[in-house]
C-alpha cells in the first residue's frame, strides 16, 4: 500500500540522513586523529598535555572508552555502522517498515544526536583550546577537514 511506501521513504531519508552526517564526522575525526598522531613527538610540555587529553577525548567519541562491565557508549563508529545496516535493512523490499526497524532507527537517532553533540562541543572547545597550546609551542594547528593529511599529496612525508 502507498502509506507502507511513505513511511518506508521517510525511514530510508531519515537514515541516509543519519548516515551522512555520522560519516561527515567519522571523516574529520580520523583526519584530526592522524594530524594529532603527527604531532605526538614533537609536543613537549603543556602542549604535550593538552594534545594527549584531546586525543582521548577524541578516541572516547570515535570508539569509546574501556570501561569493564559498562554497557557500550554510543560512538561515531557505532552509529555510522548502525545507520549503515538499518538502512540496507530498509531498502531492501518496497514494504512498510517493520516496528522493530522503526524503534531501532529512533535509538540510532538518539544515540546519534548525543554522538554529534559530543563531537560539536569537541570542535567548539576542545580544538580552540588545543590549537592555542600548539601555536604557542610553534607547532602545526589541527584543521578540521575531511581529508586524511597523508592524501594531500603535499610531498612532506615524515
């Protein structure tokens, strides 16, 4: 029926929607990561500090954090992996969705906004904060950009 046909549209749109976005900001996260990497042995000090707290705060939004006996946190990791399954479970007939597809899109939702919540209050705050100590060592700042630094093909391989 065409109202089976609405509802699978909307879900497949939320989804991609989700899909999109979560991988916007697993991309720039790992471009970060590796900028960050890069600069591990030239920091020393404070900027050695605060370049190792945003590295882990950094990893805590990407993979989470090890903590025995917690239940997994929501990650970019886990929600681009889940928006990328509920979404080929979606399309894959032309039928209404079934409720436990529509109650694992809302959790993917949810767990997506608090992801990206996280993320935003990285970039926000944590950044500035970081780029600060890096300038004030001399060292590189660290762009959000959704380019890995190694395929910028600037030729300056260390």
């Amino acid at each position: 029926p065409l109202a089976g046909l609405e509802q699978q549209f909307e879900v497949e749109t939320r989804l991609a929607s989700l899909m999109t976005r979560s991988a916007q900001a697993a991309r720039e996260s790992r471009s970060m990561r590796e900028q960050a990497q890069g600069l591990d042995s030239k920091a020393t000090g404070s900027a050695a500090d605060s370049l190792k707290s945003f590295e882990q705060r950094l990893s805590a939004i990407m993979q989470g954090s090890a903590s025995p006996g917690a239940a997994p946190s929501p990650t970019l990791n886990r929600v681009s992996g889940a928006a990328s399954t509920l979404y080929a479970d979606a399309t894959r007939s032309d039928a209404a969705p079934t409720k436990s597809l529509l109650d694992a899109t809302s959790t993917a939702e949810q767990d997506a906004a608090a992801v990206l919540k996280n993320y935003s209050e990285l970039k926000a705050k944590d950044l500035p904060a970081l780029n600060q100590a890096l300038r004030g060592a001399g060292l590189s700042e660290i762009q959000v950009t959704t380019d890995s630094p190694k395929n910028e093909g600037e030729g300056d391989v260390e």
